[in-house]
C-alpha cells in the first residue's frame, strides 16, 4: 500500500458519523473468552464447576469453589486460515499470531466460625480477552461489478457545490472542510468526483445526479483486509459460599477495544467504453472504546455429584470514538494520467454509545468423584436487542430497525470433560454457536472442538489445550455501491498454555 508522507493533522468533526452498521455492532457484542488452558480444554463449559479463574469469568459464583487463594496466567498461539471465494477465484491467507490473554488471582477468606452458615467469602481480580480481532484474507477475481458504484451510490442526490473544492483550495483542505460542513457521505462523493470517477449530469452547482465514467464490462479485483486489537475485561469479583451448598457471586467489568482495520481495493479494466481504467483506493479506521457490565451467577450444590448453575450478564454499555484516512487513484489509460487524491486527513468522528445484548447461561456438571467430570453450559442471547445511540434521539432510528429485524436470538452449547489419572488430566469439549443473524447464510454457525492436558504438581499446575473452530462469513466488501461480499470460510486453531498455583 502507497503510504502517507505528507500529513496534514486536521480534525474533523463530522455531523454525521462514519456510518456505523450492523456488521460493527455484532463485533463488539460476540465474545469467545480467551482464557485459561482447563477452560479452553473443555470448550467453556464451565458454568457449574468453578474452581478456574475463567470460569469466574463466566459465572461469578465460581469464585467461592476454591478452597485456598490461587492464581494463574495464561499465554496462547492462534492460527487463523481465511479462504475466500470472490467472482472466479479463490484464495487462502494464513495468520499466526501469539499473546498473553488471561492473568488473574482469587483470594479466599475463610469464616473461623463453625456456627455460621456463611462458610467463606472471595475477593478476585483478573484480565482477560473476550475477542482478538488480528484477522487478514485476501480476495481476488473477475466481476462485473466496479467500485465506480460506491462512488455514484453515495453522490447522487448531493448537490455539486457540496462535494467539490473551492477556487485555490487544495484537496486536503476541500475534503475536511466537506467532512465537517456536509459529512462523510458528502467525502466519499468527493473523492468520486475529484478523482474523474463521477460525471455530474450538468455542469451546475444545482447538479443531483451523476454517472460512472467506468464503463461496463468485466473488472479484474484484488481486495485485502488486515485487521488487529481486541476486546478485554479487567474484572473485580466478589463470591460468597453459605451452607456449603449454595455459592453467590458478583462481577463489576470493565472494558476494553481496541481495533485497527485497513482495507486496499485494485481494479483495472479495458472496457471500450470506460475513460477511468485503473483504480486503487485505501481506507484505514481505528477505534477505540470502554464500557462497563456486570454479572450475577449462582452454584446450588444439590449432592456430591450433580451442581447446577445460573448466571445473568447484563448489557454492556460501550462508548466508541473513530478515525479514519483515505486515499484515491486512478488511471486513464487513453491520455495515460493518473489522478491522485490523498486528502492526508484524519478524520476524528463524535463519540457514539454501543449497548450490547443481556445474557442468560444455565449450567449442570457432574462430578465423578477424583476420577472426573462431565459439564454443560447452554447460553441464549437475542442480538435483536443490540443498539446504537447517540446525544441526537433519531441519530440510529433507521440502524436500529435495521439491526431488529435481521438479528435474531442465538443459543449457545458448551459440553466438556475430564478424566484424571494420577496427577494427569485427559480433557475435551465440544461447542455450537448459532447464528446471530436471521439469514444463517450471511453468517454461519460455528462449530468447535477441543483436546487437552493437565499436569498437577500439588500447590501448582500446567495445563496444555488446542481448540478449533470453523465459520462461514460473507464480509461486505464496502457499505454502499454493488461489489457485494466475499464468501470466508474462517477457520482457527488455538494453542493455550496455563500456569496456575495456590497461593
């Protein structure tokens, strides 16, 4: 990709925003906790058991299982493969990447006296990642579909005065001050028309309507999208164990995004009919945020061998800031010029507010004694509750509606297991996602197994996991104009290790 070297930092700040979409929302409402090796050995399924920091994490209760203060800390290799299919071709892009995604203590205050029911109480304290957005697919093919839609898509309707450059005005200076004024539908107009893409109908500053200059035919494309950050929660909890059968628990979080995405579009053609042959076009968007939600979870001991368990997450309510910069080429092959439109401007967005669905987790293990166990968390969440919002009441009416009738409930299956041998334990787990979405074939189920082992050496122990998952995606290419989406098929693998001692 061309980089920037002439920056000018001019903030805009837009009226209207960049334009957030359904695809933004579900981001930062999935999660799939990144945490300790025994939790990841066993797909999650955790909500009945406790006695693991991560499964804290999913029910606050967990917190009183422990019978002496412990901590551990976890680090983890991810790979992900992305193959995609786009107009005739497919293709495979692998990433590898390594973190540390779980740290975290509980320590355990035990009532000395025997007459009380309340038996223990547990204060803990730990970080983890929820989601890790490092992904990169490449795609490539021939369509019949050119970027010169999005361009037309976002013009017509705009007045041509609103998306051109004064007399002696450079284009850094039109493209933000158009930023600020108009908005960002009124930029991306103007990198159209700046550029020789748009052909406004009439040369007047009344002008609505406009044409792509790139004709129709066949295009040759290359898209890649390269994304990093993650979604974290650092979280303050407190347990409570009464009459040695039932466990309370709380958790105040607080969270944490980060995300960068950057995203390069080439297309060339040879149509006869086509005066712009060649364009190139780089978008990159940041975000960063916080927010805060909490958790309430039970454990109910019924005997030695069966514990159920409840937990209620509430909404997380996040607040959101972005930044984005663009850069536009193109070429014309009869006269052999080539247009450049690098406004070098960053475009700093209001902040806007993000509340995520509430979650109910039902959970039932059953423990065989030392020998082992078996568990089973079902999940349900109903991403139709997803919503947008901003200081303006009717700033997300219209992204609202659209989020409420094509997200739907999703339930969620965790199954695990555990043999113990000695000081060896054999694990595994299974789990199922559905889909978020009512049209299941934009965003698929996901499916996912895992495997592992743990090492107990008294006071400490080593746990070892590998999960894996698969998921049909179709990513939009861009929010406007007819280049539609490419097919992903997602699949990634997860290496987990975890160091984990009573303190």
């Amino acid at each position: 990709m061309k980089k920037i070297f002439f920056t000018i930092l001019c903030m805009a700040i837009l009226l209207d925003s960049h334009g957030q979409n359904i695809s933004d929302a579900l981001r930062y409402s999935t999660e799939n906790t990144q945490g300790t090796a025994r939790f990841k050995s066993m797909s999650g399924a955790f909500g009945a058991l406790g006695g693991d920091m991560s499964a804290v994490s999913i029910n606050p209760a967990g917190s009183a299982i422990f019978d002496a203060s412990h901590g551990s800390l976890s680090v983890a290799n991810t790979s992900s493969s992305n193959k995609t299919q786009y107009g005739s071709n497919t293709q495979k892009l692998n990433n590898d990447y390594f973190d540390l995604n779980q740290i975290g203590a509980a320590f355990v205050f035990k009532n000395q006296n025997s007459n009380s029911d309340y038996n223990k109480f547990v204060i803990s304290a730990f970080f983890e990642q929820l989601q890790n957005y490092n992904t990169r697919l490449f795609a490539s093919g021939v369509t019949s579909n050119s970027i010169g839609s999005y361009f037309t898509d976002y013009a017509n309707g705009l007045r041509l005065d609103g998306i051109s450059s004064l007399e002696n005005e450079s284009i850094s200076e039109a493209y933000n001050a158009i930023g600020f004024y108009n908005g960002y539908a009124n930029q991306q107009a103007f990198l159209g028309y700046e550029s020789y893409i748009l052909e406004p109908e009439e040369d007047s500053d009344e002008n609505t309507i406009y044409n792509s200059n790139v004709g129709s035919g066949d295009f040759n494309q290359e898209y890649s999208y390269s994304s990093t950050g993650y979604n974290g929660k650092l979280s303050f909890n407190l347990g409570l164990q009464y009459n040695k059968k039932i466990y309370f628990g709380i958790n105040l979080n607080s969270h944490f995004i980060n995300y960068e995405r950057s995203t390069y579009l080439f297309e060339e053609n040879t149509n006869a009919n086509s005066t712009i042959n060649q364009v190139d076009f780089e978008n990159s968007l940041l975000t960063i945020g916080n927010g805060f939600s909490l958790q309430l979870g039970g454990i109910f001991k019924i005997n030695d061998l069966i514990r159920i368990g409840l937990t209620y997450d509430s909404p997380t309510w996040l607040t959101l800031r972005e930044e984005t910069t663009q850069y536009l080429s193109t070429i014309n092959d009869l006269d052999g010029t080539q247009t450049i439109v690098n406004p070098a401007v960053i475009n700093v967005f209001p902040d806007y507010k993000l509340r995520t669905p509430a979650k109910i987790t039902g959970s039932a293990a059953f423990i065989i004694g030392k020998t082992g166990l078996f568990s089973i968390d079902y999940s349900r969440k109903d991403f139709s509750n997803t919503q947008f919002k901003s200081n303006e009441r009717s700033g997300y009416v219209q992204q609202n509606s659209i989020i409420g009738n094509t997200l739907k409930v999703a339930n969620t299956l965790r199954i695990g297991a555990e043999v113990r041998l000695k000081s060896m334990s054999y694990r595994g787990g299974y789990k199922f996602e559905q889909s978020p979405y009512i049209n299941t074939s934009t965003y698929g189920d996901m499916k996912g197994f895992s495997l592992g082992l743990g090492f107990n050496f008294g006071e400490s122990r080593l746990d070892l996991a590998y999960e894996n998952s698969k998921r049909n995606i179709d990513q939009l290419l861009y929010d406007a104009g007819n280049l539609g989406s490419t097919r992903v098929n997602a699949s990634n693998s997860n290496v987990s290790l975890t160091l984990s001692m009573n303190l």
